[in-house]
C-alpha cells in the first residue's frame, strides 16, 4: 500500500491510536482483576456485604 | 412506572445488566473498527487537496468528537450527581473523564499529526486547537482533584462536579471556534448547516469509524463503571471491617 510522501505521518497517527487504546483497554482489564480479587479475597475472609450474605435459618438475607 | 435512570439506580441491577450488554457493545466496537479500517485503507480514494493523508481524517475526527462527547458524559453525570443525587452520576462522571482525556489527547496528537504535512506545523495556537487543548487540562484537573481528595469521595464527587459543570462553557467554544475566529483549522464539514460538505467515498468510512469509536467509548465507560463500582463494595467492605475491628479491640480493653 503506497501512501504517499506522507506516509510516516499516517502510519505514526494510526499507531500512537492503536496504543493509546490498547492501553487504556489493558488497564480497565487489570483494573477490573484487580477490584474482582480485592473482593473475593474480602468475601473468603467472610466480609460480605449484607445484600451477598446467605440466608440466615430464618430466610433472613441481612 | 419507573424510569431508566430510576432502575439503574441501583448498582447491583446495573451491573447484572452491564454484564450482559458489555461483550455484545464490545463485539459490535471491534467488527464497526474492522469494517471501517478496511473502508478506510481500501476503499476510501485520496483527497483531491490533501491526498493520502485524509486518511487521518478517519481517526482525528472521531477522536475529537469523542473528548467533546466525553465531557458531556461529565457535564450530565455531574448534573445528575448535584441535582437528583443518581447514585451512579458520580461513578459516571468519574469513570468517564480518563477516557474523555484520553480521546482529547488522541486528538491533539493525530492532529498535530496531521498539520505538520499539510500547514507546516505541529501545532499554531489558533482558536481550535487551543480550546481543546484546555479541554484537555480541563480533563486532567478533574482526575486530579478527585485525586486529591481520595480520603473523602463524596466531598471529591460534589467538587469534580462543580468543576465538571463549570467546564462545559469550554464544549461551545470549540464547537464554534472555527466559525468565531480566523482559524487554521477548516470550519465544520459534516455537522453543518446545508448538509455535510464531504463527497461520501469518504463520508461514509467517517461515519463508519465513528459509530466503532463511539460503540468503544461505551463499551470502556460500561467497564470503567463497573470497575468503579467494584472499588466502592471493596472501600465499604474494607471500611466496614476495620470499624468492627476498632469496636472489638475497645470492647477488649474494657
């Protein structure tokens, strides 16, 4: 694909796009690990919040 | 009756229903880019003034659009925040501005990208160019106010929103500064009165790759939102915790 005289400056607006978005992609998805297994971590210690607790003997959710 | 707004209001029903739109919003992002790429790269004719480089027109214009979208999402989130306290305006707001600066940043830098072939120079401060450039500083104040006032989220949330609200004056300026001033940058020539002023062999690959850059700002606010939410569970819990320590270790000492 011939682009030109220019095409340096095609080619480095295409790529600075591509990494800008894979790096903010890559950081929403760790970011996400990340609060996922601060959360589990919290539940395995039995730190729920009331509305994740199992039902008590009396089908009580709280 | 219910409204949207009034039924997302809660966090667990928006996450139970964010985590089913999420790969679908997400799918549809990734096939809209692949099309418009190749639209793009094999389709789209050069320009008959620019020549190849209108090519960067695909990226920069809905990159720019985009951080002007971002902020509405932070202008409106904010409102909803001070005015109808939404319970997540606040997640809102703050999971959208990174993205918001990180689209204005993009268009800074493809159209520098772009102006040194065609005027000759990375960058002139000219009226357009300018204006985004605050915008983007308008962005970067808002991180880094909520940051600072990480140890107190309700306060950083009701102070990024003025903020937020304050900022939105900046969106008509840049909408208008190609109209309002003697600028470099061209005048509008999609969103225009009289129609677009673009032939569609390189309409259409615009429009393409912008509806893929709008459905992937969604699909990375839609998680960005979801992280936030994550985070706020993990603070009460952790908060929650340490106050039930605090009381066992003062029953303890009695």
């Amino acid at each position: 694909m011939d682009l030109g005289p220019h095409a340096a400056f095609i080619w480095a607006s295409y790529a600075v796009v591509a990494f800008v978005l894979a790096l903010l992609i890559a950081w929403l998805v760790a970011d996400g690990k990340q609060q996922e297994h601060r959360l589990e971590e919290l539940e395995a210690r039995g730190i729920r919040r009331r509305s994740a607790r199992a039902p008590g003997p009396g089908g009580d959710a709280a | 009756m219910q409204t949207l707004t009034q039924r997302l209001a809660n966090p667990t029903r928006f996450m139970e229903l964010s985590r089913r739109i999420l790969p679908w919003i997400s799918g549809l992002a990734a096939l809209t880019l692949a099309y418009g790429l190749y639209l793009t790269f094999f389709v789209a004719p050069p320009d008959y003034q620019q020549g190849e480089t209108v090519r960067i027109m695909f990226i920069h214009v809905p990159a720019a659009w985009l951080a002007m979208m971002g902020y509405m999402i932070v202008a409106i989130s904010s409102f909803g925040l001070l005015v109808f306290r939404h319970p997540l305006a606040d997640v809102s707001a703050k999971a959208a501005a990174p993205l918001g600066a990180a689209f204005t940043l993009l268009a800074l830098i493809t159209g520098s990208l772009w102006g040194k072939p065609m005027w000759g120079a990375y960058w002139v401060w000219d009226a357009r160019l300018t204006s985004v450039l605050i915008l983007f500083f308008l962005y970067l104040g808002l991180i880094a106010l909520r940051s600072a006032l990480d140890e107190d989220p309700a306060l950083a949330g009701k102070l990024t929103a003025v903020l937020g609200l304050v900022g939105v004056v900046v969106l008509p300026v840049i909408r208008f500064s190609v109209d309002w001033w003697n600028t470099l940058h061209q005048p509008a020539s999609v969103l225009k009165v009289g129609g677009p002023a673009i032939h569609s062999s390189i309409l259409i690959p615009l429009l393409v790759m912008a509806a893929g850059f709008t459905f992937l700002f969604f699909a990375m606010h839609l998680k960005a939102m979801r992280n936030e939410i994550l985070r706020r569970r993990v603070r009460s819990l952790t908060m929650a915790e340490v106050e039930r320590a605090a009381r066992l270790e003062a029953r303890t000492v009695e």
